[in-house]
C-alpha cells in the first residue's frame, strides 16, 4: 500500500467509526508484535516454529490438575521465548491509541485474543479477553478471577474459596471451552456492534473469527487493519496495509481533527 493509499485508507476508516454507534476491536498478537511479543503463525510464528500445542492440553489438566500444577510451579512446559517475550513486554504506541479512542468514546470495546495484559496497563478499561489472562487464576467452575499474587496457593490443586470449585491459570489452554461469561460478553459486543475493527489477527481461530462474520451479517462494517492479507479481508469495507502502532496513532490523528 502505497503512503497515499494509507492515507486515503485512514480517512475512510475515522469517517466509519464517527458515524456508526458502537465500534468494537478484535485484536490479536499482531498489535504485541510491536511490543516484541512473537506472533502465532507467519514466517517467525511461535507455532510455526515449534508445532501448535496438543488439542488434549484441557483434557491432560482436567484428569490431573495436580499434576499440571506441579510442573507449573516447576517451571516446566510453556515456551521459553514467549515467556520472556512476555514478561518483559511493554504497551505500545497502538495499545496507547486503543486507549485514547475508548477514552474519546470512539471506541466502545476491545476483544482481545491476547493474554499479555497490554491493554490493561496502557490503561483501556473496557476488554473481554476471549483467551484469558496470564497474569491471574480462573475458577473452572464458577469462572471467578485472581490476580496470580493474590492468591495463596495452599494445597495442589488450589481450590475456589467461593465455590470449592478448581483453579487454573486463566489463559485458555488447547481444547478448553472458552470460558461462558468471556463468550457472552463477546456475543453481545458482536450483536451490538456496527462497526468492528479487525487488528492484527489471522482471523482463523474459532470462535473469535465467527465475530466479523456475524458483524457483517447484521449489517456492520469491518476495517482491517494488518500488514498481510487474511480470511478476511475481502469482507472489509477499509484496509490499512500497515503495522498495527503506525496505523492506530495516525487514525487517532485523524478522529482528532474531525472532533467537532
Ligand atoms: P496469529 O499469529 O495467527 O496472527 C497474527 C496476525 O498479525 C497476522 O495476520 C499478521 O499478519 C499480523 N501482524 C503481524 N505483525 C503485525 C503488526 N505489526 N501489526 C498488525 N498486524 C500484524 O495471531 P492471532 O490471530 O492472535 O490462541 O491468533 C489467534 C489465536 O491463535 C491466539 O490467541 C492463540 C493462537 O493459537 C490460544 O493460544 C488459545
């Protein structure tokens, strides 16, 4: 795309998400990518590098939770690279544009599939993370959330002092249903959604790839913004063939002069 392309893109984009009521990111790993957290798949992709992890991930862990809990807290498992990817990652320039937009009420809310906790420390508020949380713990039963320093791990597995029920850590592992109370949320911003943004998703994981579809079913608009092409892009009413960071702070920009 060229510059003039971007820009022309740019303008398109502020003038959609100032005329329609409620606009909605779904965001992936493209928008760390910045932030030097590795991406899923492409050329340098965690998965394609190393295999994606087995469908059975859930199904081992809910036969002996004890025994996931101990090689976590041994440190065994995960993906070295991701984790000190992770660990040392910082929000970046389209984390802090996110912000502003839901700040300025230009956006209404974030889907995230990212676990990396960026959105919250670059300060937006309003987030359904679909994947979960690597900084907290979940209920499996009652779907309760801890920050992971908060909460003291006394006997293996921990148990829910609501509910009695098991705890595991929040991110969604493979073969785990995504979580009811995250899935309605995403349910309903879909539904109420006329406008959604698609940034830096391959938009090829089920379910959070079934909400642009439905967006465009009920009549709303998507604008994409990623530096490749995806299952989706031919359903976009705007593309913005650029980095995440780079083409946020310009749309800001742009919403910004068409304030009244
Ligand atoms: P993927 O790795 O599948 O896709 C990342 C997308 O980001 C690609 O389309 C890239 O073109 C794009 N991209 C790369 N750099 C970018 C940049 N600087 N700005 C904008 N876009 C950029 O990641 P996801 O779509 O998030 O699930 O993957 C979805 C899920 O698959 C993840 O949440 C994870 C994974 O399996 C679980 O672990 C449960």
């Amino acid at each position: 795309m060229t510059p003039t392309d971007l820009e022309r893109a740019i303008d398109e984009a502020a003038s959609l998400i100032t005329a329609p009521k409620h606009v909605v990111a779904l965001v992936g790993a493209g928008l760390s990518a910045e932030s030097g957290i590795p991406t899923f798949r492409g050329p340098e992709g965690i998965w394609t590098k190393h295999g994606e992890p087995d469908l059975r991930d859930y199904e081992r862990f809910a036969a002996d939770p004890k025994s996931w809990w101990e090689q976590r807290i041994a440190g065994a498992g995960g993906l070295g690279e991701l984790r000190t990817a992770l660990e040392s990652a910082e929000p970046n320039a389209g984390h802090l544009a996110l912000r502003e937009m839901e700040e300025s009420g230009w956006l209404a809310h974030i889907i995230t599939q990212n676990i990396d906790n960026l959105h919250q420390r670059a300060g937006s508020t309003r987030i359904t993370e679909i994947h979960g949380n690597r900084t907290r713990l979940r209920c499996t039963r009652c779907h309760a959330r801890w920050p992971l320093d908060e909460f003291p791990i006394d006997e293996l597995p921990p148990r829910c002092p609501e509910c009695g029920g098991i705890v595991k850590g929040d991110t969604v592992m493979f073969g785990e249903p995504i979580p009811k109370d995250a899935l309605d949320e995403c349910v309903d911003q879909t539904w109420k959604c006329d406008c959604m943004l698609l940034i830096g998703t391959s938009a090829v994981v089920y379910p959070a790839a079934q909400f642009p579809l439905d967006v465009r079913r009920l009549g709303g608009k998507l604008i994409e913004i990623n530096p490749n092409e995806t299952p989706l892009s031919a359903l976009a009413e705007v593309t913005l063939r650029a980095p995440a960071g780079q083409s946020l702070v310009r749309l800001v920009e742009r919403l910004r002069d068409l304030r009244p």
